[in-house]
C-alpha cells in the first residue's frame, strides 16, 4: 500500500510539473473586470488544460506592453488602442484573441453642467485617463474638432486618476467611466443616474476594442506556445462563461483573490454583472470587423492621430483556430 501510495505521489509530481507555464499580465488590478481568469483558475479549468498559470495584477504603474516586452509575461490584457499605438512604435504586439466584445466606455458629465450633446464640450474641462487609455478619447475629439489644448472652442483636459473624484469635487464638467466601475463610483458617492449625462463611446461611433489578449510575434513562431496559448485561450473563456453562469460566485473568487482588501462585495458583484454584458457569447474570436473600425477611429486623428497607417499582422486567427480544433 504504501508503495502504491509513492507511486500515485510520484506520478501526480510529474503530471504537475509536466503543467506547461503560463504568465498573464493583467491590464489593472484584481477585481470583475477579469473574472473569467479568477475563475477559470480557480475552477482548475488551466489545470485541465495542462497549464500552471500565473496571473499578475496590474496597476497604475504597471504597463502591461512594458511588462511583455521585458519577457514578464507571455500574453497581457491590453485594449487595442494602447496595443496598436505600441506596435507602431516597435513593439510587435498581436490580437491572439478578444473576449471584449463590446466597449464599457464612457464619459459621465453633471447635469448641472448644461452639457446635453457633444457639442457643449466646447470650453468645458473634461477628465482623461492617460497611459494609452486616452487613446480613443483623443480620436473623439478630433472628429469633433475640438482643440484639447482648452480655450473658448476647445476642451481643456486634466489627467484624471482612477477616480471620481474630479466630478465629485467639480474639478471636472465630465470625466472618462467605465461601465462596470467607475460609473458606479459616481453613484455611491451620492449623484443620482438623473442628475447625469452619459455618453457611451459605442453610441458616438468612436468605441474601439477593450480588453484582448495580445503576444509577441516572435512568441507565435513556437508552434508549441501557439498550442499553449491556445488551451490557454479555450480555458479562459470556459472561466468567462461560468462567470455569466454565476456572477456572484465569479465575484467571491474574485474577492478571494485580491490581497489588498480593497475591494467590496457590493462593488465587485455589479462589476461582474456589468463586464459579462460586454463579453457576450464571445468564444475569444476576434471580429475583425470591429477591429478596423478601431483602426479607422484611432486613423481618424486629423494632424495627430494615434496611429499613422494601417498595421499589418497586428491580429491573428492562429490561436483561436486552434483552439477550435481541440
């Protein structure tokens, strides 16, 4: 019996180090926004892949192109605004996949503001998120023509924190929400949905793809990481459809996960229920339909746009081909 025992103990030690390794870095920190790889994770469904993954959190000073090209990751979560505009720049980022199908994001004003359309912008102070999620926001407002360096017929743009706090304060007319959290921050803190006006990037034809997960192109020319990725790929977005089966289960496991204890139940439970709307039925294939209407938004910059020309290679079907084979 006991040898018996040894031996079960040995093979398991070997089927656990036979786990192919898998680093994910995170576009933000622990929280609903990615639930579907908590969960997934903790279900063991990487673990039924043959995957021993790692998920690293992100943060305000975690940039997640930085973190993959210094060989800290072997895929991010990133939007492909920010994944584009690096790519441009020299860093070979790939769509591998795009649980997001939709966009979350906003720019919530005061009512009190007198703003009703966009085209009361015009001499107002409007919050901005930078580090590539001003991206789309810029592309906004040239299609709007307005300058954002302020002014009478411009827009005058402050670098909001991960906060609400310049509409709360009045620092701000209006500034940059998501849908599943900071829509919310506004809320608790004590403005009420009638005393807000929103604007949906989706509604003004200027949404651009959230939340894909992006390699290098060098790491694609394993086909044995594109097999890793792959499971990878198929796993998470098992993890996502049991989040939209159970959200508030989804919710706890986030909880569980969050070492800094900053997060609330309450919170993170309506964020869950908000980010499962956006991934849909997606199975991880990217539409790329959708992909060059991003393009063609972040192209649409006037004299300054995010990117200069169309890029080539930038999204791949390989891995999501795969996946679907398995």
């Amino acid at each position: 019996m006991l040898a018996a025992a040894l031996a079960a103990l040995g093979l398991s030690t070997a089927m656990a180090s036979a786990a192919d390794p898998l680093t994910l870095q995170l576009k933000w920190v622990t929280q609903g926004q990615f639930a579907g790889y908590y969960v997934a994770q903790e279900k063991g469904y990487y673990e039924e892949a043959g995957l021993d993954v790692t998920i690293k959190p992100g943060g305000p000073d975690v940039a997640p192109e930085q973190v993959i090209a210094g060989g800290g990751a072997d895929v991010i979560v990133d939007w492909m605004p920010a994944a584009l505009a690096a790519r441009e720049k020299g860093l070979a980022l790939v769509n591998i996949a795009q649980p997001f199908k939709a966009s979350g994001m906003e720019l919530t004003c005061r009512k009190d503001t007198g703003i009703t359309g966009p085209e009361q912008f015009k001499g107002k102070t409007l919050g901005v998120w930078f580090s590539g999620n001003e991206y789309p926001f810029l592309s906004w407002m040239s299609k709007l023509k307005l300058s954002t360096q302020g002014g009478a017929d411009g827009v005058t743009v402050i670098k909001q924190g991960f906060n609400v706090d310049p509409l709360i304060q009045k620092q701000a007319d209006c500034i940059s929400t998501m849908t599943y959290n900071e829509y919310w921050q506004v809320i608790d803190a004590g403005i009420p949905a009638d005393q807000l006006t929103v604007f949906k990037y989706e509604d003004q034809g200027v949404a651009t793809l959230e939340d894909g997960l992006y390699t290098t192109e060098e790491k694609l020319k394993d086909p044995a990481m594109v097999d890793k990725l792959a499971r990878f790929v198929k796993a998470s977005m098992r993890g996502w459809q049991e989040a939209a089966k159970d959200p508030d289960a989804a919710a706890q496991i986030v909880l569980d996960n969050d070492t800094t204890g900053a997060q609330t139940e309450e919170h993170q439970k309506r964020m869950v229920g908000e980010v499962i709307k956006l991934v849909g039925e997606s199975d991880g294939t990217l539409d790329t339909q959708a992909a060059d209407n991003t393009v063609a938004v972040l192209m649409g910059g006037g004299s300054d746009p995010v990117i200069t020309k169309k890029p080539e290679g930038a999204w791949t079907s390989a891995v999501t081909d795969r996946m679907k084979s398995m």
